[in-house]
C-alpha cells in the first residue's frame, strides 16, 4: 500500500479528489493533502509520499517547481500534473522530463482511477524489479567464493577471454587484480591422512586459506581456488606499486618478501593446524599473460623437485623453461575437445583444429613426437564421442580412417592434418544425421498425437505434457522438421477433417464443430471461413 499526495490551491479540488475517488481499492493506505507548494515541501519532510497529483498553476511554487523539488530529494516518486486546456502544451512539455501523465481538467473520476492504477503498478513492477536485483546480488555474493575460485581455474587452464570481458568479470567478482599487473602463483598440497577425508580436508583447506590471508594481507593481495590435481593455488598481487627506477633491486625484494611470506606460512601450517603441507612458489609474471606458464612451472617443480615426498618447499623459478616452451598447449586449453564434441560445438571443433594445427606446424619441425601425440589426442576424442552414440568408431569414419596400423596418418603433417578434416567432417555428417532422426522422431510422435486428439480441444501444452518436453522446444522442433508452425498444423487437419465431414456426412455445423473440438460453433465457422475462404455452409453447397 502507497501514500498519496493531492496538491491543489483550491481547496475545493483538493478535498473533492480526496473524498470521491476510491484511493484504498487503488492501493493507497494513506492519502494527504496540501493547498500551496511549500506545504506540499512540508509533507515530504515529515511522511513517505510515493505518488503526487499537482495542479500546475499555484501561487509562489507552481507544479512544475515543485516536482522539480520533490524529484531531487527522491527520484522514485511517481507525479502527476493536473492542468487545463489553456497549460496543455506546457505539460506535456513537462511529461519528457519530470512528470509520468498529466490529468486534463475537468477530469472524470474513471480517468483519474485508470492513470493513476497505471502509476501504481510502475511502482509495484519497480519494486519488484529492485526486489530481484537485490536477491541476485545476494544470491551472488553467496557463491562470490566459488565464482572467484572458477574464474582463476579457467585462466590457469589458459581459457582465452578478451580483455574488456576479463576486465569486466574481474569488476563483478571484486577482484582487485588489472591486466598487466605482476603476479606470482603458490602451489600448496595438504598431505596426509587429512587430506583423504572430505570433511577434514575441506575444514584444513579453509583454515590454510584464512591463515594465508593474514599472512600475505598486509602487503598482498590474494586470490584462490582448487585445481584438478587438489593443489590449493593462490595467486598473489602487491598491494602497494613498486618504486620508480628501481629495476631488478626492487623485482628481487619483491621476490624474496614472496617467499618469505610463503615459508612462514608453511611452518605455521605446521606449528598451529598440524598440517603437512607442501608448498610451490614461483616466479613473479604478467597477468593474464604468463598465469598458465607460471601454473605449468609450479606443476613442473612438484613433479621434479618434490614427487612422493611430503612437507616439502620448493622453488619453481627457472621451471617454466624446457618442458613448458616445448610441450603442445593449444591442444589441452579449455575447452578442449572431449567437451567441444560432448555439447556439438562444431564451429568451436573447427576452431580447436585452427589453433591446433597452427601450433602443431611450428612444432611438428622439431619432433615427429608432436605428430604422433596429436593424432593420438583426437584419435581418443574421435573414440570418446563414438562411443557416447554406442558405435565403433570405424562405424562412423569408415576402417581405412580409424586404422592405426603403421601411424600412417601421422607419418607428416600435412597427412595428419588431411586426416583429422575428413574424419571431423564425417563424424560432423553422423552427428547431424542422429540429429535430424531425432528431431524426425519427435516430429512423428507429435502429429500421432495430434491426430489421435483431433476431436478434442490441442493445447502445446497438453503436447508437450505427453512427450515429456518442453513447449518451447517441442514448437521449435516441429518448425525445423517440418517448415510449418505447430498451431498451423493442427489448424489445418482440422480444418481438412471439417472439409471431408462437410462433404461426406449431413452433420450440421455445431455437430462437426464439437466433433473437432471447437466448443463455440460460431468461432468454429470464423476458422472456417478464414482457412476455406467461404463458410461450411457455402463450402456444403459448391460440393
């Protein structure tokens, strides 16, 4: 319920408006009144006013002043002008700039419910639109952790994003970290008993987290998440900029406060949670850029330095060199082809095999290896998806093509590369053909259904209830297997069986419309009438 304020400075008007309109069955709890602008001022200083109807001439503040005043203290009240026809033109001036209608005198009690019902449900749609605003704000900052946790995930995956989408997620998320700030990743492996329980680990996680961060939260910004091998990564950013001019000195105490930091935050895991941790640190880089060469260092470290031992604090700097410059990337980058093929992006595979194929031209110079580990990479792809379709893989791509005898397709690159296009596009053939039977099937069901209900009124609902679908889809599936809308379609045979009872039998038009499920004969005839062009009665006789 609102609170309405009549503004009138005569008061004759104003206590009318008050006494003969309904205000309660429009919403409004209270109703207040005032004969001048300034009074109307005083009103809003001492009680909440959501909608203002005003005359438009007043002495001293006139409407438009005052709604003028009312607009800058809140910008969420709903006014009204009342003018006559000699101020018309100059209110609907008014109405682009401060006023949501205008009531022209003398106005009827009808016209004055209707507008202002219209404002009152503004008011309502507003609430509620601000109402779900704050809900997923709520509901976003609840999973803000997760959300956070995921976006660091994708970008040491090497997910590829454009920097004002990068920017833009990095706003939402309340991360402080930019494009081109300097960066450096901590691995940390929680090891032992604990590890294995999920209970424990994700307590033990938590506590290293809120550990970390007050270690690392005066000079560091940290950032979070669980990668796939269960290494809690943390990505660090200094808070306060580096000094002007000075050079490697200040990248070296940059370095070492990092490290530092980190070893106390091993020993303390220790010391306070009785933790066994292993801890990884690596180089410092630029962010976005180097994040995956300084994740796959880390990872590189763990492997090389640290392997089955336990409570170890490594160094991954000088890490990112050999294995990483030498080893294929594009190829394992999210999303990598099991998903691609999963979901039947096709336009991403034939990306995917761009960027691959790129990368592999470059590479396959220095080792036929490369060669040998990318046919095998899509061969398992081809493999994985086939057998989703409870196929054998030769089913699809034919025996010579899904032959590994002799590695013959991956003996250069350009076999290789002629292989991996004709076996996506016959495996591209197979998909669409499942899918179009599919959609064939759907289409089947549908029209048996149809048919079998002709006599009874055919709702997309009642379809779609049937088939256990969605209506929206069920109509867009019909639409693409057939070119005809589903409405159509039922029109039409009903119409045809119409036809055919019109010609065939002496049944008289309300008894063919119940027939067809039309319980209005006269609306049956205007169908009729609209699909034939004559109505049945005409149609009867030109037999």
């Amino acid at each position: 319920m609102y609170h309405l304020l009549l503004v009138d400075d005569e008061v004759n008007v104003a206590d009318s408006l008050e006494s003969l309109i309904p205000w309660e069955t429009i919403g409004f709890a209270k109703v207040y009144k005032a004969y001048s602008g300034r009074e109307a001022l005083e009103w809003f200083e001492t009680v909440p006013i959501d909608v203002v109807i005003t005359d438009i001439r007043m002495p001293g503040i006139d409407g438009l002043e005052l709604i003028r005043e009312i607009r800058g203290r809140r910008k969420n009240v709903k006014c009204l002008l009342l003018t006559g026809y000699a101020d018309f033109e100059y209110a609907r001036q008014a109405i682009s700039h401060h006023v949501s209608d205008y009531l022209l005198k003398p106005v009827s009690d009808e016209e004055i419910v209707a507008k202002v019902s219209r404002v009152v449900q503004q008011l309502r749609e507003e609430a509620e639109a601000n109402n779900a605003y704050h809900r997923a704000l709520h509901t976003m900052r609840e999973y803000l952790p997760k959300l956070k946790a995921e976006l660091l995930g994708d970008l040491l995956q090497g997910r590829r994003t454009s920097s004002e989408q990068l920017a833009s997620r990095l706003d939402m998320l309340q991360i402080p970290v930019r494009e081109g700030d300097m960066a450096a990743l901590m691995l940390i492996r929680i090891e032992g008993g604990r590890a294995n329980d999920f209970r424990s680990a994700s307590l033990m996680q938590f506590a290293i987290g809120n550990m970390a961060e007050e270690i690392f939260g005066e000079t560091h910004h940290l950032w979070h998440c669980q990668d796939a091998y269960d290494f809690m990564v943390f990505l660090a950013t200094a808070k306060e900029p580096e000094p002007e001019g000075r050079g490697s000195a200040s990248a070296d105490g940059r370095k070492r406060r990092f490290e530092q930091l980190a070893n106390q935050l091993h020993l303390s895991a220790r010391h306070y949670l009785n933790a066994v941790i292993s801890v990884i640190v690596t180089d410092w880089g630029v962010f976005p850029h180097d994040l995956q060469s300084l994740y796959q260092s880390g990872l590189s470290a763990y492997r090389r330095q640290i392997g089955d031992q336990s409570g170890m604090f490594a160094f991954a700097c000088g890490e990112g060199g050999s294995a990483e410059q030498h080893s294929l990337q594009r190829m394992y980058e999210p999303p990598n082809l099991y998903q691609l093929f999963e979901i039947g992006d096709w336009d991403g595979l034939k990306e995917k095999y761009d960027a691959i194929f790129e990368e592999l031209m470059r590479k396959a110079e220095v080792s036929k290896d490369y060669l040998v580990e990318t046919y095998f990479t899509i061969y398992s792809a081809y493999c994985y998806i086939a057998h989703k379709y409870n196929k054998e893989l030769s089913d699809i791509i034919g025996h010579e093509l899904s032959n590994t005898l002799g590695l013959a397709h991956c003996r250069s690159y350009g076999a290789l590369k002629d292989w991996a296009g004709r076996t996506l596009a016959k495996l591209r053939e197979y998909a669409e053909q499942e899918l179009a039977h599919t959609r064939y099937s759907v289409v089947e069901k549908i029209q048996h259904f149809v048919q079998k209900q002709l006599g009874n009124q055919i709702t997309l609902q009642d379809i779609a209830g049937e088939l256990h679908m969605h209506p929206v889809y069920i109509s867009q599936v019909y639409k693409a297997g057939t070119g005809e809308n589903l409405s159509d379609y039922i029109v039409r045979l009903k119409m045809e069986k119409a036809a055919s009872l019109l010609k065939n039998t002496s049944d008289k038009n309300y008894e063919i419309a119940l027939k067809l499920g039309y319980q209005n004969p006269n609306y049956f005839i205007k169908v009729f009438k609209k699909y034939y062009g004559m109505t049945p009665q005409q149609f009867r006789q030109a037999r």
